[in-house]
C-alpha cells in the first residue's frame, strides 16, 4: 500500500516539476487559439492553394511517391497513419497554422519507417496493457500483484514517452522549415516576400508555445493513467 501512495506522490511532483520546467501557463494556451485564428494571418495564407494540393506538393518535396492522401472533414485532427501509410487532413482551413500542420505530417511519412511501425504496435499494446490492467485491479483479480502491474505499466509508459517524443519533436521542430520552403517556392505574384515573414513569425510564436505544451502533455496524460491505477489499487 505505501507503493501505492510513494507511486503517485511522485508522478504529482513529476507534474508540477514539469509545468514550471516547460514554463506552462493556461493564459499562452489560450494566446495559441487566438493566435490561430488571426484574421490577417488566415487572409495570407488563404492565397495559397487547398489543403490536399499543399500537401501532394510538400511530399513530392520530401521525395515520398507512395504515401496517399486524404481529406477528411469530420478528422478532429490531421495525422499520418503508418500501417496504412496515408496522411489524413482534417478540417483545417480556417486557420494559417494548416501550411505547417501538413508539413509536419508529411516529415512524419518520411520518418524511419521501423521507428514509426515500432511506435504504432507498441502504443497500441501500451494502451491494451493499460486496460487489461484497469480491469484486473477494479476487480481485485491478482490483488498480490498488483505493485508489479503497476510496475511494467511505469516501465512501458517511460519506452512510449521516450519513442513518442523523438518522432514527434522531429516532426514539429522541421515543419516551420519546411512549410517556410514551401511558401518561398510557390510561384504567386499575389505573395509577398513580407507577407511569408508573418506567416513565418506567426509559426515561430505558435511553436513556442506549443512545442513544450505538446511534450507536457503527453508526459502528463500518462503519468495520470499511473496515478489512476494506483488510486483504484487503494480502493
């Protein structure tokens, strides 16, 4: 029982150690909604073409000839699915960030295709493996053991985070790069070199609000899943 508590003591302390290290403040998160949807912003990147078509010419970029693209309207999110190697666009055109949000998933088809498959199993089994385990300590099955359930999940739950935010920081960190390259390339006579540069600026404030929220995040979510379990195993 004292596992328990030491458990979820440290995954609390873990998480206020991490808001104040990746500086969190609900006051930028709300900054990155306003910023998103910035009407001066949206007016420029509104001249550049559709959703599919930005992506078809960033992956063409990337050198990719195989992966499929599709819109996907009711998406609550844009992803790249590597079992069946497709990017998915959500519903994203009312807001600039679109351009750097497909080219991050476009860098996503062009990752190590083991590292990616690797991720997609392992998550997968790292969620089962958390249901399974949500089961059995709810209904006191192998109540002896509970510790060491907790114990793998803690282990898997450090290999997910590790593997999720390697893929993912690689992603976010060269999508303003390559969605700036984009930009620069497009051939418009209606694009300015300074409109571009605010778009470029726009990413940059985006992304550094954003990047350090996304790992905070994901490293939160799953430090509650641990304390979820520990405080079931109390009960």
């Amino acid at each position: 029982m004292e596992y328990f508590y030491v458990t979820i003591i440290f995954c609390i302390i873990t998480i206020i150690v991490l808001k104040f290290g990746f500086n969190i403040k609900l006051k930028d998160i709300k900054k990155i909604k306003e910023l998103g949807y910035n009407k001066d912003l949206n007016n420029i990147a509104n001249k550049f073409p559709e959703n599919k078509e930005i992506c078809e010419k960033i992956v063409e970029k990337l050198n990719n000839k195989t992966v499929k693209i599709e819109e996907n309207s009711e998406s609550k999110a844009s992803l790249y699915i590597v079992a069946t190697n497709k990017i998915i666009i959500a519903n994203i055109k009312d807001t600039f960030t679109r351009i750097q949000t497909i080219a991050h998933e476009c860098l996503h088809s062009v990752q190590n295709r083991k590292v990616l498959l690797f991720n997609f199993i392992f998550s997968n089994i790292y969620i089962m493996y958390f249901v399974v385990s949500l089961i059995l300590i709810f209904f006191n099955i192998g109540e002896q053991y509970f510790n060491i359930y907790i114990q793998i999940y803690f282990l898997l739950t450090l290999i997910y985070i590790g593997i999720r935010t390697y893929l993912e920081n690689e992603a976010m960190s060269k999508a303003i790069f390559v969605a700036k390259e984009y930009m620069e390339e497009y051939k418009n006579s209606d694009i300015t070199h300074e409109e571009i540069d605010k778009l470029v600026k726009g990413f940059e404030e985006i992304n550094r609000i954003g990047i350090p929220f996304a790992n905070f995040y994901l490293i939160t979510l799953s430090l509650v899943k641990i304390i979820i379990l520990c405080i079931i195993a109390l009960i």
